[in-house]
C-alpha cells in the first residue's frame, strides 16, 4: 500500500509539474503570433469560414473541437502526435455533404491533459471513446459517422464496441489493432514502429528524450503547419500524455480487448480500412483481412501517399470517404 501510494503521489507530482511547463511553453509561440493586440487561432487560419472552436466538457475531460458542415454528422479523430488540424486539407469539401466534428483527442493539441490513473487509465482508449460519445451527444447527435486516423482510429474502434448504437459507419486509417501487433511483434514490427516500445519505458524517459528532440524541431522549423503541430506536441504535458496513450495500449486495453475477443464481440457497423498501399502498415500486414476479423461488413483498400493519407493523399482519402459515407 505504501509503495502504491508513493507511486500515486509521484505521479500527480509529474503530472502537475508537466502541465505548468505546457503552459509556459505554450505561451511563447502565442506571442509570437500576435499581430496589432490580436492573435487569429491557427485553426481559423487553416479551416477558414463556415468553422467554429468550441471546447467541450466530458465526464472525464475538456476536448477542444473545430465544427463545421451541414449534413449527416461525422467525429473525426486525429493520430499521434498530431492534432486536428490533421483535416484540413479535406475538411472543405467533406462538409459541403456533412457536419465535421473534428477533434483533439484528451492529452493532445488543445484538449486537457487528464492525470494518468491507475494503470494508465486515463489514456485507454475507452474513456477516450467516451469523450468522443459525450462530445457528440452534447451537440445534439445520438448517432454519427466516426473517422479516425492512426490513435484515433483505435479509438474509435474501441468507440464502435463500446457504443454500437451511436457509431452507424467507422473509418480507420493506416493501422491495424493494437491487440495484433503486439500479438504477433516480429523484427520488421520493431524496426518500423520502434516507438512503439520506447514509450512503454517508465516516464520520464522517453519525455526527457521526446522533449528535447522536439524543442530541436521546433526550433529550426520555417512551416507554418509543422510549427502548430510543435505548439502543443513539444509540450511536456503533451508529450507525458502521448506516452500514456502508448502506456495503455500495451497494458489496460489489452485487457479490454481479451474479454471482448473471448466474447466473441465485433464491430456491427460498416467499416472502411484505408492504408499506404507502399507504407509500413502496408508492406508488413494484411491490412483487409486483419480487419474482417474484427468486423462482420469490412471493406478496405491501399492508397497512395505516407501514414497521414488525409495529408499526403488528400484527393484520394476524401474520395474513399465521400464514397463509403455517402453509401
């Protein structure tokens, strides 16, 4: 009990300590981007108009979205260690036929930085899952389409199991499961996804190294888009929470992952996989038929284009997605 204690107090030591310096680190780049007293949010720079931020308060934390569109509704999730403005290259003509709900999921971009929990529980993907249901729900929507990409697309499949009677349609980009990679880790998978297992290490090491690679980045970076992902990714209350995500996949969520597969339990809804056709996802897996073993309607194909589709691939990506949303 008492070394369980020790470990709850370090934890909530680092994690506030964390957060104090995300806010300072934040500070910086915001005052550099004033202009005449004003600062115009990156998103509105990215997104133009028809777009909105609201920032959303779940049962278990505070999720920054960008809102847009007419039409059916659509939640979509970003990867690690992105944000949301991951879509913007696709967002415009997406919600000429439906309502984006683009979001920074819980420990990234401008969303809260949860504690960790016990056993990483704060970053399983189940709670975060339920920010996404709670964020829809509180603007109206019972039922929607949910896309996800990299982190987020195993959020929202988790969001699929856990809530079948609000996901109708589910996108996952460039990733197969979780509880299948590390179930069956071979020396390409190490090689090509060595992260992976980096972040696993107990924090903060993997931070410390993240940390300082990053400032580095953000330091000589002249891109606009690169120097917003930097913004919130460098931060050390970012990056803890990016390794906790990575810490629960390995541990929790494969927990939760067991009881539903010894429960025979599946995905119910439509389910289009997209990944690089040339990608390491691509090139090690059978993307398709790992997918149809967690679904009972799974379709899929290989695009064109790096990891992040939705930016390297725009023309292609938003075609698959008008195509399987539409349907």
């Amino acid at each position: 009990m008492f070394e369980q204690d020790q470990t709850s107090t370090r934890r909530s030591l680092l994690h506030h300590t964390l957060l104090a310096a995300g806010t300072t680190a934040l500070a910086a780049p915001t005052a550099r981007a004033q202009t005449g007293g004003s600062v115009e949010p990156a998103w509105k720079r990215m997104f133009g108009p028809g777009f909105r931020n609201e920032r959303i308060k779940t049962s278990g934390a505070e999720i920054n979205a960008v809102i847009g569109g007419s039409g059916p509704p659509v939640l979509m999730f970003h990867g690690a260690p992105q944000s949301l403005i991951t879509w913007r290259l696709i967002a415009s003509d997406l919600a000429k036929e439906f309502t984006l709900v683009m979001c920074d999921l819980r420990g990234y971009g401008d969303s809260s930085k949860p504690e960790d929990g016990e056993n990483h529980s704060n970053y399983s993907k189940r709670p975060m899952a339920l920010d996404g249901v709670e964020v829809m729900q509180h603007l109206g929507y019972q039922k929607f389409f949910m896309v996800g990409h990299d982190r987020g697309g195993r959020v929202g499949r988790r969001m699929a199991l856990d809530h079948p009677d609000r996901v109708q349609k589910l996108v996952v980009m460039d990733i197969v499961p979780a509880h299948y990679l590390y179930s069956h880790v071979t020396l390409d998978f190490v090689r090509a996804y060595f992260h992976w297992f980096n972040y696993l290490r107990a924090a903060p090491g993997p931070e410390d190294e993240l940390k300082a690679a990053n400032e580095a980045q953000l330091a000589r970076t002249t891109n606009d888009v690169q120097r917003e992902y930097l913004r919130t990714s460098a931060t050390p209350a970012n990056i803890h929470a990016m390794c906790e995500d990575y810490r629960a996949s390995a541990s929790i969520d494969l927990k939760i992952d067991e009881a539903d597969m010894n429960a025979g339990k599946k995905i119910q809804c439509p389910l289009l996989t997209v990944w690089a056709a040339t990608g390491a996802m691509g090139r090690l897996y059978d993307v398709l038929n790992i997918w149809k073993q967690e679904g009972i309607n799974v379709a899929g194909k290989g695009l064109p284009g790096n990891h992040s589709l939705q930016e390297s691939a725009p023309k292609e990506t938003l075609a698959e997605l008008q195509n399987f949303l539409r349907g």
